[in-house]
C-alpha cells in the first residue's frame, strides 16, 4: 500500500521512549521513516531505539529533558548535524492531580517547564531547519485536559490548553513556509503514565481506580498508544496535506456521546 508511507523521512518523537512517543516511533519506522528518540530517560530511549533496529529499522537514541533550553539546543543541534527533520512529535510530557489550593508553585512551574516549555523547545529548535528545508509537519499531544474541565487536574490542564494554542500560533505563522502543525487530545490512554499516575495517587485502590479511568470514555475502555499513533501517522503523513491548526479529539465518545 502506498498511502500513508513515511519513506525517507526523518522524525524526531520527545518522549519516545514510552507510551504513546514509543508507539508512534515504531508506527513511523514501519512506515518507513528514520526515528530520533529524545527522552529523559536514558534507559528507555535505548530500549526503543534498541527494539527499532533490531526490527531492522533506523533509529537513534538521545538523552535531553526537554524543559532544558540549553540542553533542547544542544540535542536538536546534534541532530540536525545528523540529517534533515522532516516530523516533529511532541509527546514528553507528566501528569499532576490537585487544584488550585493544593497544587504548590514547584509544582506548577514544572508542569509548565516540562510540557508547554518542553514543546516550545523542541518546536523553536527545529522550526528553522523546517522553513529552510522548505517544509515539515509537527504534532503536539495536548489532551482533553485542555478543553473538559477535568476534576483535579488544575495544572496539568493548564499546560494542554497552552499546547493547544501554541499548535494553532505555529500552524498559523507557518502556513506559508508549509509547516503543517496539529495537536491531538487523546482522553485516557492505556501507558506506564496512567499506571504511575494511579499507582501514586490510588493506592490500594488501582483495580477500582483503572475501572473507573476506563469508564470515563463512554466506550468503556482506555484507548491503546498505537490507536493514537495511527492518528499521528495521518496527520504526519502526504494524505493529510490539507490539514493544519486543528486538535483531533480521540476520546472514545467522551466528549459528544454523554447522557
Ligand atoms: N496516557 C494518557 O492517558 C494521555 C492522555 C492525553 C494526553 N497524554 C499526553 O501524551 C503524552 C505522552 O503520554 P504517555 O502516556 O505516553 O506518557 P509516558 O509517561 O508513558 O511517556 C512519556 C515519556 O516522556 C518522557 N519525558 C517526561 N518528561 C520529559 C522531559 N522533561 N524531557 C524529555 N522526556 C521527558 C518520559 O521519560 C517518558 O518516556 C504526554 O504529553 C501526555 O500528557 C496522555
């Protein structure tokens, strides 16, 4: 099949080494593309760079926390010494329960360091190269978290509202260069970021507390990381030409099909 090919294209994925970011590096390596892994963690960036070529695929591992604009600078220099980047993935990201009483000024400041800083850096990094290589196409994971309300989730959607609106600034500023710029806003997505997440804050609780995150999407489960990357891959992909400054929802029906 030729439709949705990524042949010869190289694709930067923050947050590759887990979750979502990982599901979407290896979607993209077997639709032909050349992955750079950029992650916090070393080890799991290895992991899935390691899993990538031993599946005979191309891929890379770098070691950068993306809420670093030096260290941002740095890793995406060494990159771009490497070759062209045609897709930029932004899926780095952590989670945060509290509201604005209990939710302390460390806590914000890190949330909004690691995921609108984090995008930012990694977006302002490559935009140059995209505009003199005459184009490229950036995915954003932002979240219903950005436009729900979530219960307890002050901060955290705080950082995906602004990532949705850094989507819709850059495709806007970009359309003329033919960068292409989207956000996807998955609800709950099965990865080792809702396990953490229900393993700290539901102690004890987490066969109820994973029943109930399920229950959230009115098609009563939690979405897999690679129904997710199957989106990306669209969105990343020539058949998508005609789509910028949007957020997909992919939501189970959570938004539309209450009541
Ligand atoms: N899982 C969900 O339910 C869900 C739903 C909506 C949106 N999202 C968003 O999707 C993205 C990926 O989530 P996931 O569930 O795959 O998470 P995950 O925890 O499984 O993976 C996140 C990866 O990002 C890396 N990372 C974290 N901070 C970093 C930093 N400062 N610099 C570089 N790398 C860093 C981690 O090491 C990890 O490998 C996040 O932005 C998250 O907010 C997730």
């Amino acid at each position: 099949m030729s439709a949705f090919r990524l042949d010869n294209k190289v694709a930067v994925v923050t947050g590759g080494g887990s979750g979502i970011g990982q599901a979407i590096a290896v979607c993209f390596v077997e639709r032909g593309a050349t992955i750079r892994i950029v992650d916090l963690d070393e080890k799991a960036a290895q992991n899935t760079s390691e899993r990538i070529t031993q599946a005979g695929g191309s891929a890379t591992a770098h070691i950068c926390d993306v809420a670093d604009p030096v260290e941002t600078k740095a890793v995406f220099g060494e990159i771009l010494e490497m070759s062209r980047v045609d897709i930029l993935v932004n899926s780095a990201g952590i989670s945060h329960v509290g509201r604005l009483e209990n939710t302390s000024d460390e806590v914000f400041e890190r949330i909004f360091r690691v995921n609108v800083q984090g995008t930012h850096n990694a977006m302002q990094q490559t935009i140059e190269a995209m505009v003199a290589q005459g184009g490229g196409v950036i995915i954003n994971l932002a979240s219903i978290a950005a436009s729900a309300g979530l219960e307890d989730r002050y901060a955290y959607s705080m950082s995906k509202g602004a990532v949705r609106s850094m989507t819709y600034s850059v495709a806007r500023d970009y359309l003329r260069h033919n960068v292409r710029c989207n956000a996807i806003s998955p609800a709950r997505v099965h990865t080792p970021f809702v396990e953490g997440f229900i393993k700290k804050n539901f102690p004890g609780k987490e066969a109820e507390a994973f029943a109930k995150f399920s229950a959230a999407q009115p098609i009563g489960r939690m979405a897999e990381p690679c129904e997710v990357a199957m989106l990306a891959l669209y969105l990343c992909s020539d058949e998508a030409s005609f789509i910028t400054g949007t957020d997909y929802p992919l939501d189970g029906g959570f938004f539309n099909l209450h009541g």
